[in-house]
C-alpha cells in the first residue's frame, strides 16, 4: 500500500546545461495542478554524495545528521525563499525526522523528503530541478528505474552571457565569489561537458522516458513543446501551465507579461557579450554547437584581448575551484564526473 509521501507517478528530473531553461521549465511543470517541483535541492550532489559521513539512514543518530542537513539544504542553494514557504517544516530536524517516518536507505530519504513537500503543497507526484545532475543520472536511474528525464540545452554564446550576469541575481553576499567564477573559455568548457553528457543520458534511460529542449524552442513555441512534454511524463496538459509569472532572467529585470514566457532573450549574446568572449564560446564549443542546431558565425576580436583570456585560464581554473570547494563533498570524485565528458568522442544525436 502506497505511503502518505508516495508520488502517483514517475518522478520528473529536470537537468540541463547552466542558464538553459531549466527553472522556467520547472515553473511551468510546477503550474501543472498533480504536479510539485521545489527550488533546487541538490540531493545528489549535497547529501547523497556525503552518505559515508553522514551514515545509515536506518541509523537513529546518522538519520538525526542527514535531518539536520535536509534543514538547511535550500540556504545552502541560495533559496531561502522558498524553505520559508513551508513554515517551520523544513527548518527543524525533528519535524521532518517525524513527518519523513523510518528511512531504510537514501532511496527512502529522498522520496519521504520530497514526498513530504509535495504533500504539503497538495499536490500528488513531484520532480526535482538541478542542472548539474546531468552527471547524476546513474544514480537517479539507481533509485528510479522508470524516471522521466528533462535535459534543457542552449546556445552557448547565450548560456555566457547570462551565466557573466548571475551576479546581477545571486544575493549580495555572493556576488564576488559569482565574479570570480565567470571566464569565458572556462564557462564554454562546463557548457560543453554538459552538453556530451546527452548522448551517454539517452543510452541510460528508456526513449520514451526522456526529452530533450532546446530553450530558443520552448520560449518560441511553449505550448507546443509544453503539450509534447506533457506527453512524454504521462500528464494532460493544462493551459495554466504556461502563465508562468516571472523568469530567473539574468540582467536584473522583471518582465511582466500574459504568460511570463518571452524569447527577448534568444540572441542577446549579439548585443550584451564582448566579441572575444563570443569567439572563445564559438572555439571552445563549436562541434557541439553545431550538433545542436546552432551556427557559429564570423566575429571581429581583437586579438590582444583574446590571448589575455587565453592566458588567464589556469588562473580562472583555480580560482572556480576553490569558489566551489566548500560546497563539494569531495573534490576529486566531483571533477572526474565533469570533466570526463570533455574527452568524449560521442556526437550529439540530430
């Protein structure tokens, strides 16, 4: 007999290359009246990957420092916001100890906890929206065989630009360590090994169990690729669906239209990305571009500012890597995972 948590049907992964969709998308799902998509978890990468510190779940004290975690995973992820929407339930461990019940394994830990969530927001099956788990797809399919699997994809002089103005939208207090993230040949690198990791993904999951988006597709045409999506998950679509009410835009302003849903963004890299920066996404990522439907084009450098980007990318390589260390749970099993694909062979399907 299905437990009070359980989903009514497959979950919903929603992944993709960074500043791709993939929280509109989630939006958009999230307006669907069965379905429930909370603010980036991280589960994966943030608890899961740290099961050997944190231990057993089926161990009272371990389970007592997994809750503890599960409290203040949202803070960790910029998404305060959203853990408030729940009152007190997702800031103390003891509540969510009592509400998640006995957790044989991690399988249990993540299904009781989003499954005490979707319950919560009176909804009946839930998904999970977290661009990197593109690199946690084995594991996903370990838990959940039958997962349905979103991967957004975009244009990668776009993704750069957007991704050089998430300073414009992390809170204050993260704005420098954002600064210092940001370098465009390293940026096109993580936009690349993202983007390899599709065709390893579509010979892990079952045909009719993924989708791929292409984000200049569904902010052309929503209601076409939303009802395509419905059907891949197995739900009705619902024109609520698409009155999203805000994007996660990057440059700092709110747009406020009928649906919430708008393509200005598609292209932007022509106006607001220096043209070294767009030649280097180009160099760094052109196969894969092209692959994907998109077209690299002739752009004017100078070419003293190209080699000073060229030169500063080791630089830029450390300074990511400490920025991220603090979060990893372990550093070396973290890049492996990412930069594997960097050397992959596999073209990406048509």
């Amino acid at each position: 007999m299905a437990g009070p948590n359980e989903s009514s049907g497959p979950p919903v992964f929603v992944m993709g290359t960074p500043r791709s969709g993939t929280t509109l998308t989630a939006r958009i799902l999230s307006n669907h009246s069965r379905i429930f998509i909370p603010a980036e978890t991280h589960f994966f990468d943030d608890i899961y990957a740290r099961r050997r510190q944190l231990g057993d779940p089926a161990d009272a004290a371990a389970m007592r420092r997994i809750a503890e975690r599960l409290s203040t995973l949202y803070l960790r992820q910029h998404e305060g916001q959203f853990r408030k929407q729940f009152g007190g339930l997702l800031e103390d461990p003891d509540e969510i100890i009592r509400r998640m019940g006995p957790c044989r394994d991690y399988r249990d830990v993540m299904t009781r906890f989003m499954g005490m969530q979707m319950r919560e927001a009176g909804k009946v099956r839930w998904g999970n929206q977290v661009p990197r788990d593109l690199f946690n797809v084995t594991d996903i399919l370990t838990f959940y065989p039958d997962a349905k699997v979103v991967v957004c994809v975009r244009d990668v002089r776009d993704f750069l630009l957007s991704y050089s103005g998430m300073k414009n939208v992390v809170p204050a207090s993260y704005r420098a360590r954002q600064r210092r993230l940001y370098h465009p040949a390293v940026a096109a690198l993580l936009w690349r090994a993202s983007v390899r990791r599709i065709p390893a993904i579509r010979r892990q999951v079952d045909p009719g169990n993924i989708m791929v988006i292409r984000y200049e597709d569904l902010v052309g045409d929503p209601r076409v690729v939303v009802e395509a999506l419905c059907g891949m998950i197995g739900e009705a679509f619902e024109p609520a669906m698409l009155e999203v009410s805000e994007n996660n835009s990057s440059d700092g302003k709110r747009r406020e239209n009928a649906s919430g849903i708008f393509g200005s963004s598609v292209g932007r890299w022509r106006r607001g990305l220096p043209p070294e920066h767009a030649w280097i996404g180009q160099m760094v990522a052109g196969r894969d571009l092209r692959a994907l439907g998109y077209e690299p084009q002739a752009i004017a450098v100078r070419r003293i500012r190209v080699v000073l980007l060229l030169v500063a990318i080791p630089f830029a390589l450390l300074r990511g890597l400490l920025a991220n260390r603090a979060k990893q749970a372990s550093l070396l099993p973290y890049l492996a995972k990412r930069l594997a694909p960097l050397f992959s062979t596999s073209r990406q399907p048509s």
